[in-house]
C-alpha cells in the first residue's frame, strides 16, 4: 500500500513539474467563450468560441450548443434556429434592424465632387474621432421593415435624416432597440446631440416608437445622464440602466423600472451597486445584475414590488474570489452565467437558484489549463494615508516560495474610473506572476464597488489621494520579507500609464516606464 501511495505521489509530482508558466502564446492560444442565449426549448445553452489565429492576426469564431445540464459541446452551422429572434415583432410582422446612413458632409469630396482625388476630412468642430474610429458622416439608423414571407421588404428609417446613432457609438449593439411585447411600439437608445454637444454630454434616452400613430416619444427626458440597455418583461414592463449626471460616465449606474405609469429605482438603497449588466428573471417578478463588491464582481437578485407598497430586495447569489462577467440566461431553476478568475477565462457556468450551486457547463480551455502552472492570489486590505481600508489583491508566481526574494510590480489600472479586471487578454495578472514577479493590484480610489465616494475620490483629483493609495498598497506588501525592494516596478495604460510619472514614485519604484496615449486624455 505504501509502494501505491508512494507511486500516486510521485506521479502527481512529475505531471505538477510538468506544468510551465504562463506565456504570451499560450495566453493568445485560448478560445474565448461568450454566451449567446438559451435555446427556444429551454434545454441548451448556445455559446460562441474566438479562437484567436496569431500569424492570420484574426479570430476565427465558432458557435456551439451543449446541455443546461452538460454534456459533450457541438458545433452548430445554424445558431438562428435555436435561437429566438428578438428583433421580430410578437406577430411576425416586422423585423428591427439597424444601418449607416449618411448624413453629415465629412471628406473633400462631399463638399466638393469634382475633387476626386481628395482624401482630405474636414472637421469644425467635436466630434471627430473615437478613439480609432474617425467620423465619416454616417450613423446608424434603426430600421423598421416589412416582413413578407419572412423576408424583409423596404425598411422605414424611424430616426430619417437625424445626425444621431442608434446603436450608440462605440459601445452599443442591438440590444439598444427592443420590441414592446404588445408588438404596438418599439424603444430604442439614442443621444440626440452633434458635434461638440455630443463629445461632452452623456445624455443618452430611450425613445419609444409608436407604429399606428408613427410618433417618437422621449421615455427619459427628465434625466440628464446616461439611459441605456432597455429590456421588457412579457408584462410590458420596461427596465434600463441609468446615471443620473450628464457629462460624467462614472456616475453610478442605478436599475431603473418603468410599468407604463411610475419609474422605481431598485437599487437606490445600495450606494455600493453599481450595475454592470442585466436581465429578467423568466417570471419578470425580478431581475439578475451583476455589479462590482470590493475587488470582486458578483450576480446580484433585485424584487420588482410593481405596484405594491413593498421595497425592493436586494440579495447576492454568489460569494468567492472570481468575477462574474456575463448573464446568459434562465431556464427554470438553472441561471447560465460567465465567470473568469485569476487562472481561468471565460468559462460557462450554471447557478442552482434553489441552493446557489454553481457547476462549471463549458470546458474550452481545459486541455491547455492542465499544463500552464497556476498563480495563487491574496486578497487583503490595506489602510490607506486617510485611514480608510483598500481592498487589495496580491498574485504571486507559481510555485511561490516565502524564502526567497520576489520582483514586485504595481499594477496601475485605467479610468481612472473602472473595475478591476480578474483576468483579461491586455494586461493579464497570471501572465505577468508567470515571469516571476509578485503583483499588487488596489482597489485604489476609482475603483467601482466601494460606495460612490470612494469612486469619485480621483475626480478632478488624479495626481492627489490615488497616486496615495498605490503607495500605500505597494509600502504594505513591501514589508513581506519575500519582497525585493530593489526590484520594485509599475505597470499600467491609459489613466494608469500616466500613474508612474509623478516624482513621488521614484523614491520606492525603480523601473515603470508609463504606456498612455495622450490625446485620449
């Protein structure tokens, strides 16, 4: 028996020794797993797989089915005839879609047509890029069309010669027009503002479009900050993600309701939510969110009282040290979400709603994961120089030894006001642990999750009370033994690229050289 345990532990040994380190090849050899819905019938799961071709310098995206219970994954040609096509209207009437139409003059040649070797953009004012997206005079137009033997005929341009997006640039999608399920109108998200008014303003609303009468109404016009990502119960009872504030797209971002009469903020009562993301529950008596919790993000469950004189109730469905990314979708007891930590990407998971037990659906990356080693991660918090507790995570290289001394980098995150990511395919904490190094990552002021106070903490102050908390959080964990504070560098883009050039840094960090872009501010 000794001899079996003997040769069970050695084996175990060998194959742990045979493990390596994360690289930069193997990180861009992993599928990216996004979820796509649940099938009409209930009984599958439908996902999409980028499998990323380096030397092509492309993706190459591949659409599956499995079991809500599991099962052996399989390709799927035809995903649309699994899928509901939420873009047609309850009678199969009409199909939404959405199209670029120009409108505003931009190049040489549409001031001037006969100068047809032009390739001049005339520009007078805001906005005239985004971030690598320069503005050519079109925008996207939602499009009301005709279906005729489920076949879309001529399209009715419902937003005709206005210099507006529907989606909204550059993060929207088609998600930002969805059908009433009364199939008599349509709400769709838009920001009705040009030019420079448009670069500075966050006032986004949601329009509801009537078919008998063909009139636009402005659902939100009484708030001034963003409205976005509306979706409806089967009720007709509309929910969207709102901040309050124009111009400031850090505000928190509240669950708004709207039964038709009276508008209810589920999660006023919280100043610690701010929601990521959502979508009903299929009895439309409640909605799942996913919002950041001190250095984590997890799946959240607000009440919809309707019209009684009840409070929303606000209950957390899942706990540990991972982030929840992505709801999917609802069958039964079963909620299909995405999750990644600090050695995993995206993966599929189902949540038992009866006893919260989550069990792992998709298995993608499983053949690479048993040979990279994996990094180990400490959350702890550290007291900043206002007295206030930081959350803060510490990833350590495999096979961390206490004894020895480490080179340790501080992780500077963008925004400057953001989440803090658990694994991400820019900059990827097991990567960097994977060359040796101990990396530190603060909650520091900014940071979503910890109350708005805290993320308004670096407004309009980017080189005071933040550029103190990443000291703090790198003078914490220095004095670990294992810490080589000869060898103590910084890392970080955008917002965070601009981190390592105060003075104040050099007396403690010995390399970090900044990577920010400047004209993106």
């Amino acid at each position: 028996m000794k001899q079996v345990v003997f040769f069970l532990s050695t084996l175990v040994a060998l194959q742990l020794n045979a493990q390596t380190p994360l690289s930069p090849e193997t990180l861009w050899s992993l599928g990216k797993v996004s979820g796509l819905g649940i099938s009409k019938d209930k009984q599958q799961v439908l996902f999409s797989v980028n499998f990323p071709d380096v030397e092509a310098n492309k993706g190459n995206v591949k659409t599956f089915r499995i079991g809500i219970n599991g099962g052996n994954a399989e390709l799927v040609t035809n995903p649309d005839i699994f899928l509901t096509n939420t873009k047609i209207s309850p009678d199969g009437k009409w199909l939404l879609s959405s199209d670029a139409v120009k409108i505003k003059p931009v190049f040489g040649t549409d001031f001037y047509p006969s100068l047809t070797k032009s390739n001049v953009q005339i520009y007078e004012s805001l906005n005239y890029r985004h971030w690598d997206s320069w503005e050519d005079g079109k925008f996207d137009h939602v499009f009301l069309n005709n279906l005729v033997d489920g076949k879309p005929g001529q399209g009715l341009d419902l937003m005709k010669g206005e210099p507006f997006d529907c989606p909204t640039k550059p993060f929207g999608g088609d998600d930002d027009y969805v059908w009433n399920p009364n199939g008599k109108q349509l709400v769709y998200v838009t920001k009705k503002s040009y030019g420079t008014a448009y670069a500075i303003s966050t006032n986004t609303d949601l329009y509801e479009y009537d078919l008998a009468s063909g009139i636009t109404k402005n659902l939100t016009e009484s708030n001034k900050g963003y409205d976005i990502a509306p979706a409806y119960n089967d009720k007709g009872e509309l929910a969207w993600l709102q901040m309050k504030r124009d111009g400031f797209e850090a505000d928190k971002q509240d669950l708004i309701i709207w039964d038709g009469v009276t508008k209810q903020n589920l999660t006023a009562s919280r100043d610690d939510i701010h929601v990521e993301s959502f979508k009903w529950s299929e009895d439309g008596k409640s909605l799942f969110f996913i919002a950041p919790q001190k250095g984590m993000v997890h799946l959240f469950q607000v009440s919809y009282p309707g019209k009684t004189k009840m409070l929303p109730v606000i209950k957390q469905l899942t706990k540990g040290e991972f982030e929840v990314n992505a709801i999917v979708g609802q069958s039964g007891n079963q909620l299909v979400i995405s999750k990644v930590d600090f050695n995993h990407a995206s993966e599929l998971y189902t949540l038992d709603l009866t006893n919260g037990q989550l069990k792992q659906l998709t298995h993608v990356n499983d053949a690479q994961y048993k040979q990279i080693a994996q990094v180990s991660a400490k959350y702890r918090m550290v007291t900043t120089t206002d007295n206030k507790q930081m959350p803060t995570w510490v990833i350590y290289p495999p096979n961390f030894d206490p004894s020895k001394k480490y080179p340790t980098l501080l992780f500077c995150l963008g925004g400057p006001q953001g989440t803090m990511p658990h694994y991400s395919f820019r900059w990827n904490f097991q990567l960097m642990a994977s060359q040796g190094y101990i990396v530190v990552a603060p909650d520091r002021r900014g940071v979503f999750g910890n109350g708005t106070k805290w993320t308004e903490g670096v407004s309009k102050d980017w080189g005071g009370q933040v550029i103190n908390d990443y000291l703090s959080a790198i003078d914490a964990v220095s004095k670990e033994t294992y810490v080589d504070k000869q060898r103590l560098g910084c890392v970080g883009a955008s917002f965070g690229g601009f981190v390592p050039a105060p003075r104040t840094h050099r007396a403690r960090v010995r390399a970090g050289p900044p990577l920010r872009h400047r004209s993106s501010g």
